[in-house]
C-alpha cells in the first residue's frame, strides 16, 4: 500500500520547496521538454524534463533549475527526478513500475481540472504545492482531459532510505 505524504520526509522538504520550484518549472521553454521514450504507455503529449536519472543529474537540464537541483541534493535515496507534463488530451494507459525499491512520488506544480491519477483502485488528484506517493509497481494510470498542460516533478525515492522503508501503511 502506498505511504501518506506525511509519512515520507521527502515530502515536506518538496512542498516546502514549491515556489521555487514552479517558479523554476514555469521559466524552462516548451522544447526543453522530451517525450517519454516508453511511447507505447500514452496516446500522446507525455513529455519530460529529467534532472536525475538513476543517482546521476543531468547536467545540462540542472543547470536551467539550480534551486530544484540544490534541494533535490538534500534528498536521501534520490534515484530519478524530474518534470513531468500531460499536455490536453493525454492518456497514461495502465501500467506497473519496474522496481518495488521506490516511491514514486509527484509534488503538483500545475493541476488544471480534468487531470487525474488511479493507483489500484484508488482515483486521486493532484493539488498545486502538495504531493502524492505510490509505489510504482502498483498498477496506475494518469490523464489530462482539461484544457491546459498538468505539470509536477516526479521523483523517485530509495524506499530503503525511509524512516520504515517498505514496510509504511
């Protein structure tokens, strides 16, 4: 089952981080922005702008967000991190993680009405400032069926680098 976002420490440290992060997000131009490789798991507009990548920053997109690489610097267990944008009319289809070693979490940067995330059975939705954590193997799904892009950064996080590691309710 997945953590509430007051049980993971990361998650207060990324939402007490919000302004400068969106602020950071919003100044990135729209081609600095990569579709995801797996295209098979949308119909079309999942795009990213990764920051770290498997414990490695990707040096010339941290450069653009110095303020989100510092803090994201602080994280103990980071594995990826980066923006993650559904723009109008995309569809995640359902699928699972790879690894049952992360939480996968999202701080809500820009949520527009029509978007939302299904975990199991679980619908959720995204508000600005505030995070969502999951495990990634978890069968999910996410959508943007409003009218302007839903951004948040996503990262992922060592589950052994937890208070409780797997083991939170």
């Amino acid at each position: 089952m997945s953590p509430a976002p007051a049980q993971l420490p990361h998650c207060a440290v990324l939402s007490g981080h919000f302004p400068q992060i969106l602020a950071e997000c919003r100044a990135l131009p729209d081609d600095d922005f990569v579709p995801w490789p797996e295209t098979a798991l949308y119909t079309r507009g999942w795009v990213v702008h990764g920051l770290v990548v498997q414990g490695r920053e990707v040096l010339e997109n941290c450069l653009f967000c110095p303020r989100t690489t510092m803090m994201l610097r602080t994280l103990p267990g980071l594995v990826n991190a980066g923006f993650s944008r559904l723009l109008p009319g995309t569809r995640i289809l359902p699928h699972q993680g790879y690894t049952d070693q992360v939480w996968r979490v999202h701080l809500g940067l820009e949520v527009p009405p029509g978007c939302g995330l299904k975990v199991g059975g679980d619908t959720l939705s995204w508000q600005a400032g505030q995070c969502l954590a999951f495990d990634d193997t978890v069968m999910h799904e996410a959508w943007n069926l409003g009218s302007q892009p839903r951004t948040v950064l996503l990262v992922d996080i060592s589950k052994s680098a937890c208070p409780s590691g797997d083991a939170l309710p």
